[in-house]
C-alpha cells in the first residue's frame, strides 16, 4: 500500500515543489520510491498551472534536483488519500487543519521543519518569494535539513504497514 505525502504552502510555485523535489530524491535514494508517493500544493490557487517559480528551478537544479512541477491548489477532499500533509509554516498548518474534514484529517497534518531536531523552535519556512536568491537557497538548506528525518519517520511507517 503506497504511503503518500504531500508538501503545502501558499501558491505551491517556491517552497512546497522544492520540499517536493527534495524529498522525491530522498525516497528514491532509499529504493522507497515505489512505496512513497510524493506531491505538493498550495492553500491558494493564483498560480495553478504555472510552473515553479524559476529561482526555484534554478536553485534545485544547482544541488541536483528535478524541477519540473506544475502549481495546484490543495483541496479539502484529498485527505482521505494522503497519510501526511506537510505544512511549511503556521499559517499553512492553521489553514489546512481548518479544512481537514475530521480530526483524523487534521492530525495528518504537520509542520516540515518539526522532523528537523535542529530547528528549535522556529519551525517555519520563510517564504523566499519577494526576496532574492539567498532566501532560496536558505528554503532548500532548511529543506533538505528537514527531509532527513521525515524520510525516517515515513520509512518507519511504510515498514509498519508491511509488518
């Protein structure tokens, strides 16, 4: 049974598709990647159908990343596909627990950075979107620092459902 993931934040253009490709290599790395099934979205729908922002692109492609992506906002109904949804800041983790259908739904929802043991107590991920490049790179940074212990905790589920 596939364990599905999705990566959430305002326009799904900037950190959510880099979350997404981010940890897509991670499963893949794992030899997870027909157990784990990867996507993104945004709370809003301004950009669905455009691409990835291109700082986005261009800064995945620099570490060796995918970028190919395509905008779509999240809708309500999708929980009862996803195991976990990931929030990449409070705003998107209020937003989506409000739209969770049940509290099963809205217990599917977490924030990224909170499988980052040295984040502290910041757990956002600023958005990058009206700055220049270095936010960008500091979003796929706090990215990458994170997807190490989501893939750990996901990988612990997936063998759970085989057992």
């Amino acid at each position: 049974m596939t364990y599905r993931v999705c990566f959430v934040c305002t326009g799904n253009i900037c950190r959510s598709p880099m979350a997404e490709s981010v940890f897509r290599a991670r499963v893949e790395e794992a030899g997870l990647d027909g157990l784990i099934e990867v996507d993104s979205a945004g709370t809003g729908g301004w950009h669905e159908g455009d691409g990835a922002d291109p700082r986005t692109v261009a800064v995945l492609k620099d570490n060796g990343y995918g970028g190919e992506h395509t905008a779509r906002q999240f809708q309500s109904a999708w929980f009862s596909r996803l195991d976990l949804v990931l929030a990449l800041d409070s705003g998107h983790l209020k937003a989506l627990r409000r739209l969770a259908p049940t509290e099963d739904d809205a217990r599917k929802v977490r924030l990224l950075r909170s499988f980052d043991p040295a984040a502290g107590d910041d757990l956002d991920v600023p958005d990058p979107y009206y700055g220049g490049m270095d936010g960008f790179e500091e979003c796929l940074e706090m990215v990458e620092a994170a997807s190490t212990g989501l893939l750990a905790a996901v990988h612990e589920q997936v063998e759970g459902r085989a057992a």
